[in-house]
C-alpha cells in the first residue's frame, strides 16, 4: 500500500485558494516565526542563570520599585500640602 506518492524535495500542500495579497499579512507572519524560533535558545540561557543570581535581581529590581513608588508618593503629597 502506498500513502505518500511524493519524493523528497515534494511539500505535499497544495493551498490553490489562499493568496495572500498584503505585505503587511507576510510581514506579520515572518516577525512571528523569527519569535517563534528564538524562544526557544532564550529559555535555554535564561535556564543556565543559578538561582542566586535571580534571587538577588529579584530583591533589587523590588527595591528599585519600592523605592521609585515612596518617591513618587512623597513628591505627590508636597505638591498638595505646597498648593494649599
């Protein structure tokens, strides 16, 4: 019984009815592929990265941002006890 009448170099789909006619559809496409393909070698670096390291980015990047919001906090109350 054959199931595949195809050689090697044939792709096997034959899609007559779906022309794409803008660019922006083929464009959109290859952006997502390319993302698509290094996601995969990201995950693996990002995999590498002991768990030390990632701890202490996670305590200064949650200062930073505590820090940032006391700032902010501070800035907004002067302006309305000055504006009174």
């Amino acid at each position: 019984m054959i199931v595949c009448r195809g050689d090697a170099t044939d792709g096997g789909c034959q899609c007559d009815g779906a022309q794409v006619a803008s660019r922006r559809v083929v464009v959109i496409s290859a952006v997502i592929m390319v993302i698509g393909s290094v996601l995969g070698k990201w995950s693996a670096v990002l995999i590498m990265i002991p768990e030390p390291v990632i701890g202490g980015l996670l305590i200064v990047l949650c200062g930073e941002l505590s820090l940032t919001a006391a700032r902010e906090n501070a800035v907004d109350l002067l302006d309305v006890i000055l504006t009174r």
